[in-house]
C-alpha cells in the first residue's frame, strides 16, 4: 500500500466506525479517544474502534525512507597504468586481500607474536569494541519501541474524608487496593516512524564493527612499519659503528704515520673529522632506537618482550607478495567505505521517520487488573476491572517544524553521500599510490644495491692508493663518505620496499583474523 494514502484510509475508518457504532471520536494532542453512547453501545463501539486499529496496524507500512540503492563509485573501473606500475600487478580472479589473514601475509614469526599482543592490549582497538556494544544497546533500545512494556502495579489507598465535607457531618475513612497488568503508550507504527528509527540505530551499529575492522587492519599495519622501522634504525646505528670501528683504526694508522714523519697534518685531521661523524651518528641512532621501542610498545599496549625485538633489517623475513585485483572489489570490501555506506543507509532511514511526523500518531494505554475496598476482597467475585484509552495525535500546525526536520534529515542524507563518495576516492588514491610506488622500489633497491657494490670497491681501490703514497687521503674519506651514504640509501631502500607492501596490504583491504 501506498504510505502516502494512509491518512486518507485512517479518515474513512474513523467515518465507518461512527456510522456503525454510534460512537464520537474527539482527537488532541493531550486528551484519549473518548467513546459517548449507552452502556450496551460501549462495548460494542470498542471492539470497532480496535477492529479498526487493528486493521490500520496490519496495512501499515514498513517504513516510509526512501528506497536505497548504492551510489556509483566516482573512481575509474580499472587502476592507474603507466611506467611506474608493476606489470601483472592486477590479475583479476586470484584471492582477493581482504581473504588473506595477518597470519599468512606476515610471515615473520617475531612480528606474528607482537601482532597478537597488540590485538589484545591496544587501547584504541579496545575503544573500538567497546563502541560496538554501545551501539549494540542502543539498537536493542531503539528496537524495543516496537512491542508494548507491559507492567504489573499494586496500589494501597487510605483516606479519610471530614465531615465538614462529606456531607453526613462525620469523617470518613476509605480503603482502595488494587492490582494492575497492562502497557502504556504504545505507539502503533502505522508510518513506520519507530521502525525507521529502529532502521537507522542497525546501520549505526553495523557501521561501528567496521569501524573496528577498519582499526584492527591499521593497528596491524602500524605495528608492522613500526617494527620495521626499529629493525632498519638497529642496522643503521650497526653500520654506525662498524664504521666508528673502521675509521677509528685509520686514524690510529694515520696518528703514528704523522708522528714518525710519513703524513701530513691535514691527513690527521681530516680522519679525526671522520671518527667524530661517525660518532655523531652513533648517538643519533642510538636515541633513535630507543624512541622506536618507545613507540612500539605504545601501540602493543604493553612493554615488548626483549625476544620480540629485531636484530636488524636483514633479519626480518620477507612477506607474501599481493595481488591487486579489481577497483570494483577492493573498494567494496574496504572496512572504512563499508562503515561510510552504513552510515549513508542510516541516514536514509532517518528520512523514513522525519516523513513520519507528518501523519498521525496513535498510542494505546491498557490494562487490567482487580480493585476493591478491602484487601480480603480484592481476589472475590466482581472486583475485575479493565481500561482502554487509545490516544490520537494530529498534527495540524507546528510553526514549520516537522518541515525544518525532514530538510535536516535529507541534507544529512547527503552529507552522507559526499562522505561515503569522498571515500571511495580517497581509497581508490591509496590504492593507486601504493601500487606506483611498490611497482618502481625493484628498480630503485637494484640501482642502489649496485651503487653500494661500486662505492665498497671505490673505497677499497682508494685506500690501497693512499697506503701505496700514490694518492692523498682525501680520497679516501671520499670514498669511505659515498660508502656510507649508500649503505645507508640501501637499507632505507629496503625499508621503503617491506613498508610499501604493509601499505599495499592496509589499502586494499587485507588484515582479516
């Protein structure tokens, strides 16, 4: 049935029910549908008044939102192509990341087991959860408005009368007891009112689990870059000090060759030069070391185990290469697009129950239950009583209220819409610049690896010519300056390369338990 006739049908109920059963019915805002008639008429005017009800309840609509139907993405059908992307880096069909667990990508038994401990001790991923059972409770509330609360009541009354009042000119003394079942007012969702609220409070919920799907695979990411980067700064702070160790023999060398006449001063001080950067860079990375732990064990959520801590870079076992697939399955299978979906569908049912508003709104208050005037009394013959008392709420001005709220709900719709597209774009950039940058770093790790192999052998030509008087040993320190800069570029080359692919994996989706 059309929702937007409702009103209409709700009218010619109500015109039926006078003509069948002699009955007025006077709708407020504040006062209950009250039935004039005789006694036998009574009854019989309220049985049609909950036939109708009835029938009202049973042709209701589900929800008066609009239908949803899922945007299209605002982003190209295929992924970027061009010299920087790795060929064969999207074949449609192969598993898709989203079904590769932490388990099987990282391959690291260390980074396994702080993974783990970050799962169960980081603070903001135990926020995440605990936002879902927050959210949880309020779509069972939310739920609930849809069935009546029924209570049980007892009362106890004594009262005395003077009397002055009572019209005999002696007091009186008045017992009243009373046990009561029954529901106040319910409302009869005939618009779909509380079921669009209901609606919504579901999306807002499933919106807070993928919120924490979507932590959860950045709390992995983040603890894997942080391991690495604490791995690549322990090699770094290593060849600090093979270096320190290497130049601090040289100017041990050069020392006694200046004092037995063989080397020039400037030869002394520009290896002394030498020593003291190498020491510099000792302190750098040995602070630097330490804020890595620091930061490592902030995001497990607790102090890192001493085994748990990498040797260096070229210890950490590689990781499984990816698979980009498709922009249309990635990007509908990303936690945070799901979550912006959600919260697109809840802003829609908000629609439903902003529309709602404008129609009528029926609320029934019953009970029954026994009263008398003595307590002995209360559970004999005739004490039964019984009240009915639906209540009808027509809205008829409102100052451009109900109005103003249905605008809300439907420029929140659209903010909504923007967010989730904003989403999808955003995504489909990550995407792009991760699979740029991870189809380049094979050719920049084997331009640099093969740049540190000329500068060693540079280093080690120069040094035997300064140790044969051919040459000075400014070229030496050259040389030993172009070593160490590109051993340097090499580890940070291949932290880039392990750091892409934890990237990769983040962005389309991986990180499943």
């Amino acid at each position: 049935m059309n929702c937007w006739t409702m009103k209409s049908l709700f009218a010619l109920l109500q015109r039926k029910a006078i003509r069948s059963f002699g009955i007025t019915a006077r709708c407020s805002a504040s006062a209950p549908l009250k039935i004039r008639g005789g006694q036998g008429e009574l009854f019989t005017g309220l049985r049609g008044a909950v036939i109708a009800i009835a029938l009202l309840a049973l042709t209701g609509c589900a929800s008066m939102a609009p239908t949803y139907a899922r945007p299209e993405a605002p982003v190209p059908s295929e992924w970027p192509a061009g010299p920087a992307y790795k060929e064969g880096s999207v074949k449609p069909g192969e598993r898709a990341v989203a079904d590769i667990t932490w388990q099987e990508f990282f391959i690291d038994a260390q980074l396994q087991k702080l993974i783990a401990l970050a799962l169960e001790n980081n603070r903001d991923l135990r926020i995440a959860a605990l936002n879902i059972e927050r959210s949880q409770a309020l779509y069972q509330v939310q739920r609930a408005d849809l069935l009546p609360t029924v209570n049980a009541a007892g009362s106890a009354v004594r009262a005395r009368t003077p009397g002055v009042l009572s019209g005999t000119g002696q007091a009186i003394n008045a017992h009243q007891y009373g046990v009561s079942l029954g529901f106040s007012a319910y409302e009869l969702d005939l618009f779909g009112r509380v079921r669009s609220l209901k609606d919504r409070a579901l999306e807002e919920f499933f919106s807070t689990e993928e919120a924490r799907r979507s932590m959860q695979i950045s709390l992995v990411a983040e603890v894997a870059n942080d391991y690495l980067t604490l791995a690549a700064d322990k090699e770094l702070l290593k060849i600090a000090r093979d270096t320190f160790t290497s130049q601090q023999e040289s100017y041990s060398l050069i020392k006694r060759r200046f004092e037995a006449g063989a080397s020039s001063e400037l030869d002394l001080r520009q290896a002394e030069t030498s020593v003291d950067s190498a020491r510099v860079d000792i302190a750098r990375f040995t602070s630097q070391v330490t804020r890595d732990e620091n930061a490592l064990a902030l995001v497990i959520g607790s102090a890192v185990p001493a085994d748990l801590l990498p040797a260096g870079l070229s210890e950490v076992t590689a990781m499984k290469d990816l698979n980009a697939g498709l922009p249309s399955e990635v990007l509908r299978r990303r936690p945070d697009i799901m979550e912006a979906e959600h919260l697109l569908k809840a802003a829609n049912a908000n629609i439903g129950a902003a529309r709602a508003a404008f129609f009528p709104r029926i609320s029934l208050t019953t009970s029954i239950g026994l009263s008398s005037d003595q307590l002995s009394g209360l559970f004999k013959g005739g004490a039964d009583t019984w009240s009915f008392a639906p209540q009808i709420t027509l809205p008829i001005f409102d100052s451009g209220r109900n109005r103003a709220n249905l605008k809300v709900s439907e420029v929140d719709r659209e903010i909504s819409l923007a967010q989730y597209e904003k989403a999808i774009q955003s995504a489909f950039r990550e995407v792009a610049d991760a699979l740029a940058q991870y189809g380049a770093i094979g050719d920049q790790l084997a331009a640099q690896q093969s740049l540190t192999d000329a500068t060693a052998v540079s280093y080690r030509l120069s040094r035997a010519r300064y140790e044969k008087g051919i040459s000075s040993y400014l070229n030496v320190l050259d040389s030993q300056r172009s070593l160490y800069g590109a051993q340097q570029g090499l580890i940070g080359v291949r932290l880039s390369r392990l750091t892409t692919l934890v990237t990769l994996y983040k962005v389309l989706g991986g990180g499943g338990v």
